[in-house]
C-alpha cells in the first residue's frame, strides 16, 4: 500500500453523464482533473437514461433523479436540484394562478422512455397531480426547453438546465408558489468487488 501510494494515478475511468450535464459542467470538471492526473484515460458516455452501470462496465453514473431505488449500486446524494415550471413569455400559461388551470395536453413531459409522467406539486400545503405527456414527451430537455420557449406548453425542468432561458427571457417562470418534489445530482457505482 505504501509503495501504491506513491505511484501516479493511472488507469481508464468509465462514466455515464446526462447529456447536457456532460457538455456544460461534466466537460471542464474533467480538463482539471487531466491535468491533475494525466495517466488516467476517460471514456464519457452521454446519455438521459438510466444504465446498468455494471452489465455496462461504467465506473461510475452521474444522473439527476428521484431517490434511488437501486439496491444494488452504491448511491451518493451531491446536491438538490430544484425544478420549475416554465413557459414562453406572452403565453397563456403566465397568467395562470392556479396548476388547474393546466390540462394534460398543455404539460410537456420528461420521460427517459419518452413516456407520460405525473406531475405532483404542491403549495406548501395543498398538493395536486397533474398528468403530463398526453400530448408531447420527450427524454431530452432541451427539446422541451425549446419546445416551451417556441410556445407549445409548460415544461417541469431544473432550474439549472433552464438558467440561460430564463436570463434571456426566452422562458418564464410559471406558478412559482407551486412547485414538485426536488430530484437529486446522484453518483452511483458498482458495489465494491
């Protein structure tokens, strides 16, 4: 152990990412750690949905979720990722007071199978679920992000992913004393062999 601690890192590093993720924060995370650590290789896999990181042969997983169900990965919680429900300016959306107002038709939803979701939100009090997708779902967001921004519905997404929307004013924040769950930034690997 003490002659390995004195060898250079070395070895190639598997990891899964969230496609957007990967590009605009996995991306400059990684130039400082080759730099850091140049004998280590990367292999980056972009990609929204979930992987079996150990059929996959993935070091480690970086997925932005709900709480994990996986028994059989190790899950770590780095940070909360707060959503929000977003429109284009102008819209009908951004005068509503009130998500019954939303009908599942209007509710864009984000689905890794590109499926329906419910959307569950609550007032701090009162809660209310809404189905999103009947009409439009998809497993990237930013196709929903676009889509809400050229005025087709209302996207649920994270606040960070939407960041530059919203500065621009290409989106809006909608019915923000409604808000869902928290996802979570997880890193999950193989169990220990």
């Amino acid at each position: 152990d003490i002659r390995n601690a004195h060898k250079a890192d070395q070895g190639r590093l598997r990891i899964s990412a969230p496609t957007w993720f990967g590009k605009a924060v996995l991306q400059p995370i990684l130039s400082g750690f080759r730099e850091l650590h140049p004998k280590i290789s990367f292999e980056i896999s972009l990609s929204d949905g979930l992987v079996d990181i150990v059929d996959d042969d993935f070091d480690l997983a970086i997925r932005i979720s709900s709480q994990p169900s996986d028994k059989f990965t190790i899950w770590r919680k780095i940070r909360v990722v707060p959503r929000i429900l977003v429109a284009a300016p102008g819209s009908r959306f951004v005068d509503m007071q009130h998500p019954s107002e939303l009908t599942p038709d209007d509710c864009l939803a984000y689905s890794g199978e590109s499926r329906r979701e419910n959307w569950v939100l609550s007032d701090g009090g009162a809660s209310m679920t809404i189905p999103a997708g009947q009409a439009f779902s998809a497993n990237s967001g930013e196709v929903l992000a676009d889509m809400a921004a050229d005025g087709a519905g209302v996207a649920l997404l994270p606040g960070f992913h939407i960041s530059e929307h919203l500065k621009t004013g290409r989106l809006v924040h909608i019915l923000p004393g409604w808000s869902p769950p928290d996802l979570w930034l997880t890193l999950y690997y193989p169990p220990y062999q």
